[in-house]
C-alpha cells in the first residue's frame, strides 16, 4: 500500500497487541516531545500504515503518516518489519458427504487457515447414531474418511477441528447425515376419535418394527362413499391425529394412510369407513287453520320441515300464546301427526300458534322472538258485548310540563279488545280524544305547569266501544314563569328630545305557572341588568346616542327566573347635527351658487341628512328657499350687485339641528350684452376701418369696448376705448384676418375702477389674397373677394366634416360586419 493511499481494515490476531503497544509508545513519545510544537502550531493526526506479505502471519512495511491540519503537508517515516507470533487454526468448515448406503457413509472436508503453522492432523467426532456425546472416529492427515458398519435408516451427526503445532482449533458446525434404509410397512387403518356435524377426528399408529430414530411422515386420504371421485389426500404430517372438517352431515366417507420415510412410501393401509352426525331438524312450516273458526275451537295444520337434519322426526310440538303476549308461550300439544283440533277457547280472543319439531338429535332451531315456526294470528268468533267500564286511570307526573297516564284491561266481554280511547282537557265537561291505540299507558306532553286538567279513559272491541272510566284528576306542578311575549319598541313614549338618549319598551305579561310574577329583569346593552316590579312597559335612560341595543327581558316569580325572551334590537337616535359650513362656489349679477357639507366622516351618512337653506326677505325675517338632501342650491332672480343674507340648517332622525350664523353673498354686476359681428370698410389699399354697433351706458356705468386681430401671427388686442370704430393699415397681401369686438362696462369702488366685460361678438373675416377672375359681376374690389373667400372656406370646413362623419360611419360599419363573422365562426366551430 502506498503511503498516499487508503488503509484497509485488517484483522489482527491476538499475538499482534505487541505492535499495538509498540505504536501507543511510539504516538506518546511524539506528542510528549512535541507539546511545544502543540502549542504553538496547528493540531497533528497520525496514520499507521500496515503491509501484510501473508506468508506465516507476518506482517511488514508498517510506517506512520504524519498530516498536519487544515494543510496538505504529509510526512512518512521509515518503513519497519516485524513479525507477529502464530495461533491454533481457524475452525472448519463442517463435513460434507460424498456417498452413502445403508452401513456407511463417506465423508470429505477441506481444511481452515492454519495461522502460521500447518496444519498437521485432523479430529473428526460422532454422536454414534445415539444423539448424545460426541466421540473420535477418526484423526489423521487425510481429508476424506469412510465410515462403516452403521445402521439402516439412522441419523448420524459429524464435527471438525484442525490441529497444527500450537493447538487444537474449535469445532466446525454439526452436520447430519442418514444412512440409506427401506421403506416403511404399512400402517394399521386410521381410528375414530370423535364423529361431529361437519367434522371426523381420526388417530392412528406408527407401522410395526421401524426405528425409532427413525422420522415418518403421513398422508391421510378421504373419499366420499359412492361419490365415484376417488380418493383425495386431507393430510400431510408427521402427527399421528388430525381433525377433517368441512364435511356434509350424516354422510359417510372412505379413509386411507400411508407411511414415507427417505427412501419411498409404504403399501397403503386397509380402507375404513366413518359417518358425520345429523343436525337438528328445521323449523316446519307456518301453521294454518283447517276449516272453520268457532267461538271455542279450531283445527290446526303444518307440514313437516323442509330440511329433517338427515335424520326422522320424532314429533311435533304445538305452542299458543294469547293476547298477543309474546312473552309466555304454552304448549297445548306433542305428537307425531300433523294436526291438532284446538278447543276449551275463550270466544273473541286472538291466539298466536306456532310449532317446532324434535328429532333424536334435538329441537329445531328457534328464534327469540318466535320460538320455532312463524306464528300464526288466530281470532276466535265473539259472543258479542262492548268492553266493561275501566276504573280511575293512574296519573304520575313527570314534571311541570309532563304526565304519564296508565290503565289496566278491562273485562273484553267475548270480544278482543283492539284500542283505547284517551280523553283530557282543563274542563271536565269539555275534554278532547288525545290518544287512540293498543298500548296501556300514554305520556302526555306540553302542558301548562300549575294547572289542573281532567282525563278518562274507554275501550274498544270489534263488537262496540265500552263506557267512559272514572275521571281522573291531576294538577301539574308549579314553576318558573313562561318566556316573556310581545316585546317591542313603542317609539311614541319618547319625546324627539331624548330619542337620542332614551329607548321605551312594552311587552305582554306572560303565564305565571303556578306562581304570580313579582317583577322582571330587562336586559341590555353590555348585559347591564335592570330590575323593575309587575309592570309591562319600561324606558330605558342614559343610553347613548345612535347606538344599537340588543333588550330582552324575562320574568321573575316564586320558583325563579324564566328563560329570557327572544331579543329586540333598536337604535337610539342621533344627536341633533351641528349646522354645516356655507359657502358662495360661483357668483352671478343675477344667481348666487351655494354650497355646504361636512367632513368625509359625517360624509358617510350624507344619504340620511336633509338641509334646511334659509334667506332674509325683504319682510324682514328668514324663510327657506330650499329643504332636501343635496349639498348644493342654486339661487336665481337675484338683482345685480346686491348683497343677500342666508342661513343654512340640518335635519336627521333625531330632528333639526341649530341655525347657522348668518352668512352675506353679494351679487355681481352684469356685464354688457355680445355685439353683433363688427362691418369692414376698405378706406384705399392699405387702411381698412372696423366699426360696431354702439351701446348705452348701463345704469350710469360708462361703456367701453375691445377689438381684437386674429391672424396666423396669433391673437392680438389692437383698440381699447369708448370709440365704436378702429382704422387698421400696414396690413400684408395674400394674408386673412379675423376681426371681433366685446363691451366692457366700467364703475367705481372704494380700491378704484372695475371692468367687467361681455363675451366677443361673432367674428369678421378680412382677405388681402387676389381676387379670382372668374369671379362674378356682383363683388366690387377687395371686400367682394373677401367676402367669397369666406363663403369658401365655409364651405370647405361643411365638406371636411361630411367626409369626417362618413368615414367614421363606414368604421362603424366595417367594425360590426367583422364581429359578426368571428361570431358566427365561432359559434360554427
């Protein structure tokens, strides 16, 4: 191995601790002279390296690999040889066999590793064919031995051990080994055990002079008398019993062994023959009546069992119940015939009948409910009577709200009677039917506790109904009140002034069962209780405002509280809302545009507040001009420059809020009406002068006016004053220009002079381009061309918008066609 390479795990004999000392000296004495090297240099590992040459045990080239951490520096020493002392042999393997017969067996075996010595000899041991102490049968160098003169048909056991000059080494495995033999003789025929329903027991014995050493095994066979099927094995064992199951009751089978042993099987044993058990019978059939029913007998009839079991029946048995008492059977008749005439009955009664069979086996089977067969209803002709008069029912209470009546059965008179009729009610002169049926007993449920109530009770038979019993009588017992009815909000029995602090309830007194109710307690709000005496209506105090409150109440008496009603929920009102702010969003010489609100918080209820908007008359006080939700009004028909006073007011559930402060708007002035298009007139090739119509001073306000210059320079302001005409010169050829005038009205205030102007009047279209020779007779100069120019360009703007508005008709159109084809293809698909 070489030093960089990876060392093998190897295995050291017990001679080898010398080098493992050797080594722990030679690691001490490093880390013993290097501690200072330790401590003041990365930590060293050591490897030792081991080159076995594998001839006598010895092992040389061992050498250490010095490797210090977190680096790859690696150092190998020298290499040293030494020598390890030798050891007894491994063990052997155990011996195998080569051949047999029936008095020998040879055997053959390899040898171990010897451990540094040849092996000289080996030691080979049996057990004599007796299972006991192994003994010496051979020891010798040769790796083969024949043993001889042994028994037929014997299990002999072996084992190995080598020896070389340091010892004997441990035994190998045992092996066994059989000498040949014969077969085995028959065995006697199997034996029953136990004979069951569905199963055979059978046992048997070894066959005659066999060894007892000597391992057998049986097979059972089985085959069905006179099935033809031959027969077939049911068992494989070296056990001397076994149980076959799964066989058919009362049927008889044919048995068989054999004995095998290593060299073959024996001769077949003699035949036998066993036979299962039969079962119990079935049930017969249900029993029925033959001819007719009389008032004191009838003859029954049944059929035998479908299924006997395998075996006869010995009898039939006969049992009746009557009154359809399932619970006590008699029975009336046993034979072996299969009818009985039944007599000694009682008239108008019904029998129950039913019939099981016996055989020597046992009963048939029968069920809990119906012991044998299905019964049979039988119900004997009556002698006809109506049922007699039952005595006082039995009453038991089982609560405030619940009783148990019972009753016996009265004398049925020669008819069976089929229901009783139960009657109960508060009045004993007017009870109702509650109950009609065949039981004994009724639980009535639902009453009122604390209240008397009366019952009775009658029976029926197929004849008539019998008389009324005795009336019974039973007060049901007191307790907690009934859960309070009819509770409700009665909005009236609070003002509008505290509707936002106070809730008033009403409710209906309800049942005291038994004890009269002393008070109630109202539940609200944070489950705060309030107790009050015997009064149905309350109003409930200090609550805040716009609030929900979820009140239930209950009823309080002698014997407790009563469960609490089914809640209300209600809602105190709002306090009365803060006026909100007004303000003027757009001022005009006749309207004033107001508006109003709150924050966005407030905002969020906007839908449930109305505004009251008010404004000063000149009848000296302030009336509303505008009630409803929204936040803006529009006031209109207002005088110029006028100064007007409102107020502004809001309204929720709980009522109207405050007034306002007064707030002042003041109207503007009104500014002068638009002008009609201003005239040109071209005064020689270079002036043109601009007139307009003239307006009157506005209630004693001075008019002036503005003309302005549209051109492809832009817009231009080129005249302000009280004049209603403007010459314009230094104009270029071939240009157009646009000409419109305004009115502006002038007046006086504390800061100085105002304006306010009027929109522009329509605008004047001025041309300085050539005029057009083909042009006809009726313009004269510039103006005419101008004028032309103007209807043309008119013209073709009227033509750019038709053609505008067919294309975007002709989009339209294309757009429509091409989702109706997708469409269709889609839909196609």
């Amino acid at each position: 191995m070489s030093p960089s390479g990876i060392l093998p795990p190897i295995y050291l004999p017990p001679g080898y601790i010398m080098l493992l000392g050797f080594l722990s000296a030679i690691i001490s004495w490093n880390l013993h002279d290097s501690e200072k090297y330790h401590q003041t240099e990365p930590p060293v590992t050591f490897e030792l390296a081991i080159s076995n040459s594998g001839k006598d045990g010895k092992y040389e080239n061992i050498y250490i690999v010095t490797t210090i951490r977190d680096s790859q520096q690696r150092t190998v020493s020298e290499v040293v040889s030494f020598s390890t002392p030798g050891c007894e042999p491994d063990p052997p393997l155990p011996p195998t066999l080569i051949n047999r017969s029936k008095s020998s067996l040879n055997l053959q075996w390899n040898g171990s590793n010897d451990n540094g010595s040849k092996i000289n000899s080996f030691l080979l041991e049996w057990d004599e064919g007796k299972g006991k102490d192994f003994k010496s049968c051979y020891t010798g160098t040769m790796k083969q031995h024949k043993i001889l003169k042994l028994n037929a048909s014997t299990k002999y056991s072996f084992r190995l051990a080598a020896k070389n000059n340091f010892g004997l080494s441990d035994f190998s495995e045992i092996a066994v080994f059989h000498t040949s033999g014969i077969m085995p003789p028959a065995p006697s025929p199997p034996k029953l055990k136990a004979a069951g329903i569905c199963n055979l027991s059978l046992e048997w014995c070894a066959p005659a002079n066999t060894n007892p050493n000597l391992s057998l095994t049986y097979v059972l066979e089985m085959e069905e008398a006179g099935s033809g099927l031959g027969f077939k094995p049911k068992y494989n064992g070296e056990d001397l019993s076994c149980t076959v199951r799964n066989l058919q009751r009362s049927t008889t089978y044919k048995f068989r062994i054999f004995a095998y042993n290593m060299e073959g099987r024996s001769n077949s044993s003699g035949e036998v023959k066993f036979t299962t058990c039969p079962d119990k019978p079935g049930s017969p059939t249900k029993p029925y009546i033959k001819g007719k029913i009389h008032a004191h007998k009838v003859k029954i009839g049944w059929e035998p069992p479908t299924d006997n079991g395998g075996t006869h029946i010995s009898s039939y048995s006969l049992e009746v119940s009557e009154n359809l008492d399932v619970n006590f059977w008699n029975i009336v008749y046993t034979g072996n015939t299969r009818e009985f005439l039944y007599n000694k009955l009682q008239p108008g009664t019904t029998y129950n009948l039913r019939v099981f069979c016996t055989s020597p086996v046992g009963q048939s089977q029968v069920r809990k409910e119906k012991l044998g067969s299905q019964s049979m209803k039988c119900e004997t002709l009556p002698v006809p009577s109506p049922p007699s008069q039952w005595k006082t029912p039995v009453i038991t209470c089982k609560g405030p709200t619940c009783v148990v009546v019972s009753w016996g059965i009265p004398e049925c008179n020669g008819a069976e009677i089929t229901d009783y009729r139960l009657e109960w009610g508060q009045i004993e002169e007017s009870m109702h039917l509650i109950y009609t049926g065949p039981c004994l007993s009724y639980k009535v449920k639902g009453l009122i506790p604390g209240t008397t109530y009366f019952c009775r009770v009658q029976a029926v038979n197929t004849v008539g109904v019998g008389m009324f019993g005795i009336t019974g009588v039973v007060t049901t017992p007191a307790t907690v009140p009934a859960v309070v009815p009819m509770l409700h909000e009665v909005e009236k029995k609070v003002s509008t002034k505290l509707a936002s602090s106070c809730i008033a309830i009403q409710w209906e007194e309800p049942d005291c069962h038994g004890s009269p109710i002393t008070g109630y307690n109202i539940e609200y709000g944070d489950r705060k209780i309030l107790t009050i005496g015997r009064k149905t209506e309350c109003v409930l105090k200090n609550l805040q405002p716009d609030t929900i409150y979820k009140i239930r109440i209950q009823a309080i008496n002698h014997y407790g509280l009563s469960p609490f009603s089914r809640p209300i929920r209600t809602k105190t009102k709002p306090l009365p809302l803060e006026p909100p702010q007004l303000d003027c969003v757009a001022y005009g010489h006749q309207s004033l545009k107001l508006k109003w609100g709150y924050s966005s918080a407030k905002g969020l209820l906007s839908n449930l507040i109305n505004y009251n908007l008010f404004m000063y008359s000149r009848s000296g006080r302030f009336s509303v001009i505008y009630h409803g939700p929204s936040q803006t009004h529009k006031v209109q028909r207002l005088g110029e420059y006028t100064q007007y006073k409102f107020k502004i007011q809001a309204c929720n559930e709980a009522g109207e809020g405050p007034l306002s402060r007064i707030y002042t708007f003041k109207t503007t002035k009104t500014p002068p009406a638009i002008l009609k298009a201003p005239k040109l007139h071209q005064l020689n090739n270079n002036i043109c002068k601009i007139k307009w119509e003239s307006l009157k001073p506005i209630k004693g306000d001075p008019v002036i006016y503005n003309l302005q210059l549209i051109s492809d320079k832009g817009t231009n302001l080129i005249y302000k004053g009280p004049n209603t005409s403007f010459s314009f010169s230094n104009f270029l050829s071939n240009t157009r220009y646009r000409f419109k005038v305004c009115a502006g009205r002038q007046y006086k205030i504390s800061t100085g002079m105002q304006e306010i102007w009027g929109p522009y009047s329509p605008s004047t279209l001025f041309s300085t381009h050539k005029p057009n020779p083909r042009a006809g007779r009726g313009g004269k100069g510039n103006k005419g061309s101008g004028s032309n120019e103007q209807k043309g360009e008119k013209s073709g703007m009227e033509i750019n918008d038709n053609i505008f508005v067919l294309i975007l008709m002709m989009g339209f159109a294309l757009t429509a066609i091409l989702c109706a084809v997708v469409i269709q293809s889609f839909l196609i698909k």
